[in-house]
C-alpha cells in the first residue's frame, strides 16, 4: 500500500516500441508498479508502442488507466478500447492541459521527438514556476546520459540557471522511480 501523495503518473513514452526488449520490459514493469501502487495512469490513450504497453500492464495489475487523445490522432495511434476513461478532446494543447491537470507527477520513459517535446515542456513549465510536480526520467540502457549532457551545457552556457538541474531526476528503473515519488530520494 502507498503512502505517497502522489496518486495519479502522467507517463510520457514512446508511440514505438524501440529497437531494445529493454524499453518494452521497463513499461510492463512501469505499469505494473502503478498499479500495484494505486496510481491512476494518465497517458496518451495510444494502444501502440510503449504507451499500449504501460497501459495494458496497468490494466492487467488491476490499475486504473486514464488516456486524453485528440480526436485526429484516435487512428495513428490507435486509440485504446479497455481503458477505464478515454477522453476525445480538439487538439493537442487541450490534451497537454488535461493531462497535466489530472496528473500529480510525470514519468518519462524512453520515446520519440513527441515524448522529448512533452518532458521539456513540463520541465519549462516548472521553470516558470506553473507547478511542482515530480518529474522524473527512467533511464533504461542509459537511454536519458545525452538529455542530461544537453541540459548541462545549457546550464554551463549559462542559458539557464543551476536550478533546473533539480526539476527533474533521472532514475534507474520503474522501482528506484517510485522510490522517488514516495519520497525517498
Ligand atoms: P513519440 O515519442 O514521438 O513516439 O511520440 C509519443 C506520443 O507523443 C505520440 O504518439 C503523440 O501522442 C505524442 N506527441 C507527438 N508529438 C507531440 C507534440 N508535438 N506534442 C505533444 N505530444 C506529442
């Protein structure tokens, strides 16, 4: 049982699978470790890639699994069927919104130029002091070592202040993640 206050993840991933049976095992193993923690997933409502995966291991475990979709992007990424709520919205800035809205902290797995391009927003969101929330990177085959090489030299070049070096952790897998957002860093 959690006594985290954290009860419901965004989780951001990838809408493939990668080229590594790493990447797929550390969903399965995300999703499971969300439901066993009574986390809500709120996610991109995708049955494809990483993200069907997460999602189908949270179902599977007895977990709760919330998706937001765009209605043009129901097809591409084939939107989910099972999923305790699927919510059809206008546009990605609407989906962006309600994600973050019904989410208490955001779990990055390893994914595409979608992924990189949500994870740097909520990490900017933070900069500009929008909210709070954990984020917090799962770093399989040391997929994360170039995001943060990227976000030191942006900081040496003083484009951005030491600070937000701490809005994100990057953990080594799903069960050090939770540890995170438990609060035991
Ligand atoms: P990717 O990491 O590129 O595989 O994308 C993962 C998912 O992120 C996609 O299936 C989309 O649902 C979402 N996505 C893609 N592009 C964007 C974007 N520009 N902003 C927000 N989400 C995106």
């Amino acid at each position: 049982m959690s006594i985290s206050p954290v009860k419901s993840v965004c989780v951001f991933c990838g809408a493939s699978v990668g080229n590594d049976p790493a990447f797929v095992e550390t969903a399965r193993d995300l999703g499971a470790r969300l439901a066993a923690n009574d986390m809500k997933l709120i996610f991109g409502a995708g049955h494809v890639g990483m993200m069907g995966t997460v999602a189908d291991a949270v179902l599977a475990g007895g977990g709760q699994a919330i998706g937001v979709i765009p209605g043009f992007l129901r097809e591409r990424d084939q939107a989910h069927q099972g999923l305790t709520e699927l919510h059809v919205v206008d546009s990605m800035h609407t989906r962006k919104r309600m994600m973050f809205d019904l989410s208490d902290a955001f779990i990055v797995l390893p994914g595409g130029l979608g992924t990189l391009e949500e994870v740097f927003e909520m990490i900017t969101w933070r900069q500009l002091g929008r909210h709070e929330k954990p984020i917090v990177l799962i770093n399989t085959n040391n997929y994360w070592a170039p995001f943060q090489d990227l976000v030191d030299r942006v900081v040496d070049c003083d484009f951005a202040h030491g600070e937000v070096e701490k809005y994100f952790r990057i953990a080594a897998n799903p069960e050090a993640a939770m540890r995170i957002l438990s609060g035991e860093y």
